[in-house]
C-alpha cells in the first residue's frame, strides 16, 4: 500500500476530529456541513479500499456496528461509588457539609477556610471511558458501582467524545467519568422529528440519554444526539505531572480534548458553595440542558485522601439537591400496587399533569403512615412532584380546596382486607409502615422474588436456578409455587431459552439434589419475613421438627433465643395463611426433606452474645464462610462497625472499616485470630 494513502488517512482522521470538537464541544463549527460530509466520504471511501487503515479511533467508527444480543460485565478497576445527597435545598446545606467536613479534619473556627470545587450534578447517565495508551478501548455504565455494562459500541456514537486523546503521550491508562447525557434543544428537535415520521417520542432528555446508551443496537444510539461533559477519573496509570487538586484535572482533562462544562468554581469556605448553589439555582431553567442540583468537592486530593470515605461514600463530596419541580393536580382514586416483597403500596390516580419534563398520571402514597399524615382522599387537589426528579409523589393536599362535604379517608386494611392479587389475607407488623400480602409462597406478585429466595444457595441451593430462568419458568406459567419446581420435566426445561438437553438434566439433577436439606434451610428458603439464616438455624434447633413449627402459637415462638413479638407475628401470620402451608405440603410430597429432632432450647455457642464484622479478603475463608463460623458459633455479624462491635475481622483490601475500628479502639483480628477465637470460647486469644 503506497504511504501516501497511510498519510492521507491520518490527514483526514486528525481533520475530522478537529471540525467534531468545534462543533459538538464547542458549538462553533468551522466548515459547512456539505464540506464536513465531503472529507467524511472521502475517509470512508479510502477505508473501504484499504480495511487495513482502518483504526479504533476513526470517525468512521462512530455510526455504530452490529447489534448486540446483551452488554458484556466490566468490573471497574476503581470502584464507581455514589455521592451523599444533601436534601437541605436551602444555603443551610451548603453550611453544614463545610461543617461536616471541617469536624472531620478536626478544625476549629480559627483555621483557613477549606478550597472547594463546585459544579453542576447533571441529569443523564454515568459512564467510564477507558483510554489505554491514548486510545478509547472501553466505555461502561455505572452499573452496581463495583460491575457496570460494556457499552463501548454505543459511546463510540457520541460524537463529543474523544476517540484518541489530544496528547503525544499520554498516560498508559487513564479512565475518565463522566455524564451522558441530551441537551433540552436537540431532545426537542429529535423528539420532533420522531413525531413527523409517526415514530414514537422520547419521554425526557434523561430517559432520553440513558435508552439510547442502553440501546442493544448501536445504530439507533447512533442517531440519538448526545452530549457528554467528565467530573472525575476511574483508574490511572503513568500519568507524568498529574494535577493535585480536583479542579486542575477538569482543567488537564479539558487540554487533552475531553469536554468539561464550563459551569464550575473553585472557592473557599461555605460562603463560596452558597454563591455558587445561588447563581444556579437562579439561571436553572436557562440551561442548555437539565440539572437536579450542584455538587461540592474538595478541591485538593491529599485532603480527599485524609477525609475518606464512610459506608461506601466519600466524605469529601456532596450533591446538593434543587428543589424538584412542583404543580397542582387532583386526586382521581387511591389503589395498589403489590410488590415483589408483598407489600402494598398505594398509588394516586392523579388528572394527568405535567411535572419535571413528563405528563404524570399517578405518583406514589409510600405507605399508610403517609396517607394519614398528609390526610389524603379522593377529590382532593395535592401538590405533585417528581422526587429526585424520577419518582412522582404527592407532597401535600391544598385542604381549602377539598371538596364539601369532606370524602372519607383512605385505609388499605379497610379497603384491601386481602390481597388483590391472590386474595390471601393482608396484614400489618406492629413495627412496619408497609401493609403486606401473607401468600408469600403463592402470590403472583411475589412468585419471582419468593422462587429466587427459596433456590438460592443458602437456602434450597438449587444450582442453575437463577433470574433469567425464573423469569420464563413464572411468565410462561410453568411455575406457580417453589412446589411447581419438583414437577419439571427434561422436555420442559430443554424448551426453554437458551437450555440445551445438557443444562436441562443438569438442572433437573441439581433439583433432585435438593430435596435432601435441612430444616434450618427449609425454613430459611419459606422466605418469612424477619426470619433470616441465624433465627432459621434457632427455630430448627429449638422445634427439631417443622410440624411442632407449625402448631407453635406466638408465646411459643418468643421461648426461642432472639426470637421477639415482631419476628414471632411474621412466622404466625405465614403459616396463618392456608395457600403457604398448602405449599409446604405439597414440597414434602415431592420428596423434600430434613433431618428431625426432638428439639430443645439452643446452647449458647462461644461467641454468644459477640458482635463482629467481616472487612477485606481472608486467606483461606470465604466471607459466607466465615459468617458460618461465626454465626455456629452463637456470634452476630453485623455489616458496619461502632461501639457495640466486638471484633473486626480483616483481611487483605481491608477498607473503611478497619479505619474506624482503628479510630473506635475495637480489637482487630486476621483470619488466624479469628479462628483462634472460635476455639477459645469467645475470649481473646
């Protein structure tokens, strides 16, 4: 191949991408887009003669390639934690995050006021792009924070996205984060061009930017005008002068060709965070795109560092909420929707209105402890509002608009005495805001939540029997109840999507193997409610039979250790309600089955009474492994260390928590102390 078409292509390559920055970037285009079209064709024209000049970072690449069948994991190098909201919209908010943080440095009045870094928490969908010598390799949605979705093909269609890095040389790795996300004007324009085609609407700029990148084809993202502005760095290798303050690297990362919104500050104190939250707050509507609030930073990152992190959060950082936006609409009827966990939620039938960019025809009541306090009723004209700028609810009733004479007030009890979806009894927990379906094992609105629970590894242990296969098995109505497991056959399962003949019998063998458990799992896998492993293990200890289970009345269940009113009620109530028990007839029928005992009451185990918590990778024990110990052993594991803890137990990665045990004096013991412990009798070895 000649090198001047090696050249030629670079040429273009490095044109192309210049004329995209000015005008997705900086909306200043340089050249008429028939020249823009023209360069574009001729690089395609040159690539299509000679594949081999074609690079990860051409343009040519951006107009999307074949459609996915799923997004691939990505496990983030660095974890993608989430930010504190500060729901306080007033200036009070900005003033008691600088107190926060100033405390925690343990500085008094006197000292320096602290720099922070402010600027705008947009409203669109997080990302981390990967750049490996220069070059975007990877692109991954948030996800859980630690697992996101490989959606590299999509972003590569985002045009305000640097393929290569304007650096000759650049950092081996570099992740950079950010927001994807659309501009209210292109939102319009595209949403009216749908129109004009009968093709259906987008619903808001948000959802907007979030399908589009989660659009399994990315030639349809690829017609989706999106924008994307970074805040921040994931993983960073061999970056040579990186910058030692947060608002240095938007400023590096700016250099280097990646958007950063212009929209941001550096200053110092409270008074600084409250001028800014101000300025915005009062040009909101003004922006080119939405926002649902501002966020703090400080600004240097030794005293990030200092500051760390508490429950997966950093200290250092708050997202400062705007007030969500707000309007008047009535009540048209109250009904309810019955969750995956069985509880009945109310919902407002509302007069559709519009809210925070959609039309909203219901919003949520959460619970009857809301209905009665904001006294809610039919007829009645309320305050509507999109919590978190997502989630609609009603706010408030406008009481000298109610109608006269007054309708009457709402309870689910009274209105829904058993559930309206498998007519099993409904209840309420002294303790519990939320009233709840007693069908568990039955109920269609639980079915896949209650089969997910019952096969799980710690409960039935079912292996194979995960959420894409309870989805078919529940949607195609194969299964009712965990009972309905039992009775699958080979050519039923085959059937299934992706389920060969091998994963078929497979499953099937591991279903057989089931029926031989324990009653502390059986029990466990029932899914009551308030009855985890630990108060499982103690009922099967205390009854030794599932039939003395049953016939225990509540003064009975409270004889056991820990066992109290509330979880008592819960294991009442369910075995209270004949479709549940009528499940468990019908599994020991299919030949599930336990080992039984007389029972009697439980012995205290060593660490009776001992609090610990689990932090980092142990040697040679997994973390459910070594809660098992802990848990036979009569000891609590509990998920965040304070005072009351007993022990920490720390392995390798060990993080937050072992810094607060450090800083609460709680003993710290590695895997070896740990089972040392378990051998002592709970006391220090």
């Amino acid at each position: 191949m000649p090198a001047g078409f090696l050249a030629r292509a670079a040429a273009l390559r490095q044109e192309i991408e210049r004329h995209n920055y000015a005008y997705y970037v900086l909306d200043a285009p340089t050249i008429p887009d028939a020249e823009y079209d023209r360069l574009f064709r001729e690089l395609q024209a040159l690539e299509a003669e000679h594949p081999e000049l074609v690079t990860p970072d051409s343009p040519t690449q951006r107009v999307g390639g074949k459609a996915l069948d799923a997004f691939p994991k990505v496990r983030h190098a660095v974890a993608m934690l989430s930010i504190r909201t500060e729901t306080d919209t007033e200036a009070s908010g900005a003033t008691a995050f600088d107190a926060r943080v100033r405390k925690e440095l343990g500085l008094s009045e006197s000292d320096p006021a602290l720099e922070y870094a402010a600027e705008l928490k947009f409203d669109g969908l997080a990302i981390n792009l990967r750049y490996e010598n220069g070059v975007l390799v990877q692109a991954a949605t948030r996800g859980d924070g630690e697992t996101g979705e490989d959606v590299t093909q999509n972003i590569r269609t985002v045009h305000a996205i640097p393929l290569r890095l304007n650096v000759k040389s650049p950092p081996a790795v570099l992740e950079v984060r950010g927001e994807v996300f659309m501009r209210r004007d292109a939102f319009e324009r595209y949403n009216a061009g749908q129109r004009a085609a009968g093709k259906p609407a987008l619903v808001n700029p948000r959802n907007g930017a979030a399908g589009s990148i989660r659009q399994l084809d990315p030639a349809i993202a690829a017609q989706r005008p999106l924008s994307f502005y970074a805040y921040g760095l994931g993983e960073v290798q061999g970056w040579a002068h990186a910058p030692a303050t947060h608002s240095g690297t938007l400023d590096a990362l700016e250099k280097l060709g990646v958007p950063v919104c212009d929209e941001r500050i550096t200053g110092h104190g409270a008074a600084a965070l409250i001028a800014f939250h101000d300025d915005i707050a009062a040009r909101r509507d003004r922006l080119p795109f939405d926002i649902d609030g501002v966020v703090y930073k400080v600004n240097r990152y030794d005293v990030q560092r200092e500051l760390g992190f508490v429950t997966r959060e950093p200290r250092w950082a708050v997202a400062h909420k705007f007030p969500a936006q707000e309007q008047l609409t009535t009540v048209l009827g109250i009904e309810v929707q019955v969750g995956r966990t069985g509880a009945l939620t109310p919902v407002a039938r509302l007069s559709p209105v519009f809210v925070g960019g959609v039309t909203v025809t219901n919003a949520t009541l959460h619970n009857q402890d809301e209905i009665d306090r904001k006294d809610v009723r039919v007829g009645d004209t309320v305050i509507v509002r999109r919590a978190g700028d997502v989630i609609p609810e009603v706010v408030a009733v406008v009481a000298e608009r109610r109608p006269r004479p007054s309708p009457p007030r709402f309870d689910i009890l009274h209105s829904y005495p058993v559930c309206p979806v498998c007519g099993s009894h409904v209840a309420r927990l002294d303790d519990e805001a939320a009233v709840r379906c007693t069908g568990g094992l039955y109920c269609a609105a639980q079915r896949k939540q209650a089969l997910l629970h019952f096969a799980g590894r710690r409960a039935i242990d079912i292996e194979g029997l995960g959420e894409k296969l309870v989805d078919q098995l529940v949607d195609r109505g194969l299964v009712h109840s965990p009972a309905d497991v039992y009775g699958l056959d080979l050519d039923t399962l085959a059937g299934l999507e992706r389920m060969a003949g091998k994963s078929a019998a497979n499953l099937l063998a591991a279903i057989e193997a089931s029926k031989a458990t324990t009653l502390a799992r059986f029990i466990f896998a029932l899914g009551i409610r308030n009855v985890g492993e630990a108060t499982a293990r103690d009922l099967a200890l205390y009854f030794g039979s599932l039939d003395s289970l049953l016939a225990a009345g509540e003064a009975d269940l409270m004889a056991v250790s820990d066992v109290g009113p509330i979880v008592a009620q819960s294991i009442v109530q369910f075995f209270g309600e004949p479709h549940n028990v009528e499940v468990v007839k019908r599994l020991r029928a299919a030949g599930v089955h336990w080992p039984e005992t007389a029972g009697g009451k439980r012995v205290a185990g060593r660490l009776a009474g001992k609090t610990l918590v689990l932090t980092g990778t142990l040697p040679t024990l997994t973390r459910d492994a070594a809660k098992e110990r802990i848990e036979a052993a009569g000891g609590k594991v509990a998920g965040s260390v304070s005072k009351k803890t007993d022990y920490v137990v720390a392995g390798e990665e060990a993080g937050s928590k072992l810094a607060k045990a450090q800083e609460l004096g709680v003993p710290i013991l590695d895997e070896t102390g740990l089972l040392a412990l378990l051998d002592s009798g709970g006391e220090s070895p």
